[in-house]
C-alpha cells in the first residue's frame, strides 16, 4: 500500500509531508519496483514494496553492528529463532523489513569489486546511509554499478535542521567534489570536531552511543545535508533527479529519486580517476 501524502504548511498535523511539494511520491511508486537493492536496512521513506523483490545488502543495523556468530548449541537455538522472526516479518510486511539472513554483508564503498553483481538490480534504495560516507560521490558511483543503466537510484538522507547536525553546516559541492578528486577515504579526521561539537556537546543526543563507539567510520556523520545540496549532488552525476524534504513523526529526511545514468560530462571529466580508484585505493 502506497503512503497517503498530505501538502500543508501544518506539518504537525499531517501523517506525512512533503515540504517541496514535488511529484516524488509519484516518482517513486512509478520507478522502485522489480529487483531492488536495500542498502542498510529499512527503507520506509513512501516506498510501497508490492511490485519489489529485494535483497538486502550489509546488516540490519545499517552495517554499524557486527556479524552474529555460532558459539555453542544455545546459541544455535538462538539464531534460529532470531532469523524465523526476521522471515516472518519480512514475509508479514511484504517484503518491507528488511533481513539479515542470506544477504550479502559489504562495505558498499567496494561494491565494484563484485563483479557479479555489475548492473544486476533494477533500483537501488538506502536510508540514513550516505551521511555516513567520507566520500559520497564514491559511494554513489558504486550504488551505480550495482543498479543497471536507466534504472533507478532513490535515497533518505537526514536532513540537517531536524537533527543532531543541526549545529553544523550543509556541505558545499565543491567539498564533495575535493573528497573525491583527493581520493579521501574512512581515515579521514577532518570532520570529527565538528561533529563532536554538534551531535556530542551541544545538541547531546549522541553523548551516550559514543561512550561505546568511535567518534569514527562508520558510526558519526561525515557530512551535512539540506535540499540544496542534495539536489546539486545529485544534479551533479545523474540525469533525471527530483528531491524533497519528508517530515513527519518519524522522518526528518532529504529524500532523492534519480535516473541511474551518469551525466556525459561527468564521465567525461573522470573516467580516468575512476579507474585510479578501482586500481589503487581499494585494492583488494
């Protein structure tokens, strides 16, 4: 079942709002269907899973947790239960929760070196994912290998005024262009106090995960986003892109459909950086 959208101004008052008021939710009932890839986790964002067969790829957690193991008989016992609760929830929801069972567990930053995966799905989706990334025009190239030409890219990304990031500010393209042209990677420390300083001191709401986790890849936001620069970004690589602001009781993302063709100009200006990055960076 599709999400009934409302357009108003009172977004306290509507189930669900899109503040741009674009054509997205048509967009997406229209272009997320057939073989989907869901990159960490749920993805709920006006997605109706009805017309998908998904697979899941990294873990529930959005790949932030750590593979569950094989120990001893109770443990045994355990996992089954864990994973017969995960089918019939998938199953329930009509393929909507997503699963860590049979799937496949990577780094979505090496995604091209699975090569039998190269144009294998119709739409690629994520939620909450590409913050995360040190080096998201990368990142994205590679959601572009898995996903097959003129099919479709559709991301949730945490809009910045809503969230613990709303102390900082919205990265500029031209930021994400010097990442990629530097070949920055998950050693990058450069915005590690700027984070701190937003999400840790002033806003606080990750004061305690951090207790427990690094202030490092792949567990603290690297960038900040609001519609601008996701539209630039994405403008940037793709053809066809349409974005909006989604907020409600339970969202507060950017969210972003593109057509999964890259720009001519795009390849032009880095066909051979791309090569340099499969041939040097992340040698496997």
């Amino acid at each position: 079942m599709v999400v009934d959208v409302f357009y108003s101004e009172n977004i306290e008052n509507d189930y669900m709002a899109l503040l741009l008021n674009s054509e997205i939710r048509d967009r997406v009932a229209k272009s997320v269907r057939g073989h989907v890839a869901r990159v960490g986790g749920t993805m709920d964002q006006l997605v109706s899973y009805e017309n998908c067969r998904v697979k899941d790829i990294n873990l529930i957690d959005g790949g932030f947790g750590s593979v569950k193991k094989i120990r001893t008989v109770a443990n045994i016992l355990s996992l089954a239960k864990y994973y017969m609760r995960q089918e019939f929830e998938y199953w329930r929801t009509g393929g909507a929760s997503s699963r860590d069972r049979k799937t496949l567990i990577l780094d979505m930053h090496y995604a091209y070196t699975q090569s039998n995966f190269f144009n294998r799905f119709d739409c690629l989706i994520s939620s909450n994912m590409i913050e995360h990334s040190p080096n998201p025009i990368w990142l994205l190239l590679n959601f572009y290998f898995f996903t097959r030409v003129d099919g479709f890219q559709y991301h949730a990304i945490p809009h910045y005024q809503y969230t613990y990031d709303c102390f900082r500010k919205p990265t500029r393209l031209e930021h994400f262009i010097k990442d990629f042209e530097r070949m920055i990677d998950k050693s990058d420390k450069s915005h590690s106090e700027d984070y701190i300083q937003s999400a840790i001191v002033k806003h606080g709401w990750q004061k305690t995960f951090h207790e427990t986790h690094p202030v490092a890849y792949p567990y603290m936001h690297y960038h900040v986003f609001d519609e601008d620069n996701v539209r630039s970004l994405f403008d940037f690589m793709f053809e066809d892109v349409t974005n909006d602001i989604i907020k409600d009781d339970r969202f507060s993302d950017n969210v972003v459909i593109c057509r999964n063709r890259l720009k001519p100009s795009f390849i032009k200006k880095y066909e051979s950086l791309i090569r340099e990055y499969q041939e040097q960076m992340f040698k496997i």
